[in-house]
C-alpha cells in the first residue's frame, strides 16, 4: 500500500535498527532510532543500486518527496546518473562561489596587497567593502553588465564625491581585468564606461593633494613603493625639493653639493638660475643614491642606459602603479602640495614659497627679488617642510603640527 500523511506521520522508531516504509517508483520513508525520518530514493543505474536521499519529514512532505521522485525519474530516463547530477550541481554552486565579484575582488586585492602599502591596501579594500561589494559583490563576475557597474558607481557619484567614484572606477577595472585574465569571465565590462561618468572638474592646475591628512596618507603609500632604487629614490625627493618633474629627472651630480646641501640649476621655465636648498632628509636620500649612480651624469639615469635621465614618466608611472588616481595627484602635484600647505599651515610668506617654486616674483618696484638674499629663509623652509613631512607621516594620521610664522 502507498503511504499517506498520516501514516508518515504516525511512523514510529524501533530500538537498535532503522526502518523502511515503501511508497512506489523506489521511493520510501526511512525512520532512524532517534526517530529522525529521511526520504530515500532506492533505483539502478549502469546495473548498480544506488540510493539518494530526498529531504526530511517533516520539512519535505509526501507530495514534494514523490515529485521529487518523478523528476530523478526523468533524468534516468535520460540517461542521467541523478547522483552524478547532483555532485555537478554542488560543484558548480562552489565555483559560482569562487567566482563573484566579492571573492575576485579579494582575491586580487591579496595579490595586490604584496605590492602597496599596508595603509593604502586598506584604503582599497575599504572603499570596495564600503561602496561596491554591498551591491554586487554577490554576483557572479561574468554575469554583471556594465549598466550594473554604471548604477554602483552612479550611486557614488550621486553623494558629490567625484574623486571617490573615479576611484572606484579604477579598482573595478582592475578586478575584472584579474578577473579575465584568470579566466572567470571574458570581458573588462568596466571599459565600457568611459565617458558615462560625470568628468572631474576642470582646472587649469595640475591634479594634487592639497588636504594634509590625505597628504600624509600619500606619503606613507610612497613609503610603501616596491619598484626600482632609482624610481623609489626619485619618488621619494620629489616632495622633499617640490622642483618640476623635467628638472628632477634631468638632476645632475655636477649640480649638487652634499657638503653644502645645496643644487643648484637653470629652472626650465625662465631659463634662469635657481638654487634648491637640500633638508637632511634630501641630503640622506642621495647620499644613498650617489653610491648607486654617483659614478654617472644623472642622479636618476635611465634604466637602459647611464647616459640618459630616466624617463619623464617614471614618477607619474610609480603613482600609478600605487594606485593613484591620474585625476587626484600628478608628479607636478607635489608644487601645489607644497605652495598650499606650506602657505596654510606652516604659515610661510607667499613671496617666499613662490620664489622656492622658481616662480618670477616681483618687488614692489617691479623689480624681481634676488633669490640668492633669500637662502638663508628658503633653507629654513625646506628644513621645516621636510620635518612637517615626516609628521604627516606619523602612523596615527591624527597629528598635524602647526610650526610658527616663519
């Protein structure tokens, strides 16, 4: 006889064995001891016996249990292992759990991790974790479109924080470019979003950090650059002597003095001498670097031949390798950097900035001011602006030392 509610319902365990009430089509209810109750499945495949369990009573009812014996039954008729269908059914709910978004995005990010700072890998991972998994990181990495990507970042856009949403822009681009070259979908949707975004406000400067903690937050990520000596070396003066990126790359041992700290040079711009004065900071930083090229023309040469300076992309090249938006901070950055903050928060006389920048500045009278009367204050600044540097890079974040009126 079939088996009905009430006879399911009512089945009893006995002591020490489990058993078997039969429905049809192989189906049956099997009772355990501890009176738990399991739908089982008993048919042949490839002339063996196999079983394969269909759910528990009371969460599967008789009905769901014999539907659920017709559809193994269809698949048999096919010619289908319902067993065998069920491990490839689990394995591939496993791999689409390797394969969205969230586990890509990690999985790149730890790849990415070895190479950036710890600082800046968090700030990554943050902004991710904060503005994009929440919404797709569940989906599958080949199934998201890029009007899905679009909305995300549309979303990120709409709170008026361009910069943030160019950002995110950039890491979804290289999650998906991982993403493809690892074979878990076929295209960087994220390419297809250029110019769907509100493009960043246009000024007539150069993009740069002009807020001091996220300054600070630079320089420790700069701190964290894993590239060549030279490279390293270059990008970490480039702040120290805020000098245009052509002049720095182009440095000459001929043009500076360690024992004076001093470099001196024609400034690009007006052709005319310019004299950097050197912090203990930036005479560290080549004496370092003097052991490695000093025997050359350039403090910086090039990486395929000594006798040319390395290339005027290099250091915008290093940035973006750190991950540094192109729209938030440019070699050329480091100037306006250093002309703001050094105005506002060490409080330093403009004149005095504009002439370390090898700006013409004027007089009154309209004559231009002698830089050379002015060394002795413009070494005191570099001084202090390198100092205010290694502040900014204080762990913490939090401190910010406001030095006096120069």
């Amino acid at each position: 006889m079939l088996l009905t509610d009430v006879k399911v319902r009512n089945a009893k365990p006995q002591p020490g064995k489990s058993v078997r009430l039969y429905d049809q089509r192989g189906l049956y209810l099997e009772v355990a001891p501890s009176g738990g109750k399991w739908w089982r499945l008993k048919y042949r495949f490839a002339d063996k016996e196999k079983r394969i369990s269909l759910g528990t009573f009371p969460d599967t009812s008789l009905k769901t249990a014999r539907d659920r014996t017709d559809e193994a039954r269809k698949l048999l008729a096919n010619g289908v292992d319902p067993s065998q269908q069920r491990q490839s059914a689990k394995a591939a709910m496993a791999d689409e759990g390797k394969n969205t978004f969230s586990s890509v995005a990690h999985e790149w990010h730890q790849k990415r991790s070895d190479v950036l700072a710890p600082a800046h890998a968090a700030r990554i991972w943050r902004l991710l974790e904060r503005d994009v998994l929440p919404f797709i990181g569940g989906r599958p990495v080949s199934q998201i479109e890029a009007p899905e990507l679009l909305s995300v970042l549309q979303r990120i856009e709409g709170r008026g924080v361009r910069v943030t949403t160019r950002r995110a822009l950039v890491y979804c681009r290289m999650v998906f470019a991982y993403a493809v070259a690892c074979g878990r979908c076929k295209r960087n949707v994220a390419t297809d979003l250029r110019g769907a975004l509100a493009p960043a406000v246009r000024t007539e400067n150069f993009p740069a950090i002009t807020d001091a903690r996220e300054f600070g937050n630079l320089l420790r990520t700069m701190d964290g650059y894993k590239g060549t000596f030279v490279v390293e070396s270059a990008l970490k003066l480039a702040p120290l002597v805020v000098v245009r990126p052509g002049e720095l790359r182009k440095a000459r041992w001929a043009d500076i003095d360690l024992d004076t700290a001093t470099w001196s040079f024609l400034a690009s711009k007006t052709n005319t001498p310019h004299v950097v004065p050197l912090s203990k900071q930036a005479v560290a930083i080549l004496t370092k670097v003097r052991k490695v090229t000093g025997a050359g023309e350039y403090v910086f040469p090039s990486a395929r031949s000594s006798k040319r300076p390395m290339s005027d992309a290099a250091v915008l090249a290093a940035l973006r390798r750190m991950e540094v938006p192109a729209d938030v901070m440019v070699g050329h950055g480091f100037r306006s950097s250093f002309r703001t903050l050094a105005s506002e928060i060490l409080r330093f006389k403009p004149e005095l900035l504009e002439m370390q920048l090898a700006h013409q500045v004027k007089n009154p009278l309209g004559r231009a001011y002698d830089r050379a009367e002015f060394l002795p204050e413009r070494r005191k600044l570099m001084q202090r602006w390198s100092d205010y540097l290694d502040n900014l890079k204080d762990d913490s974040g939090q401190r910010v030392i406001v030095f006096g009126a120069a």
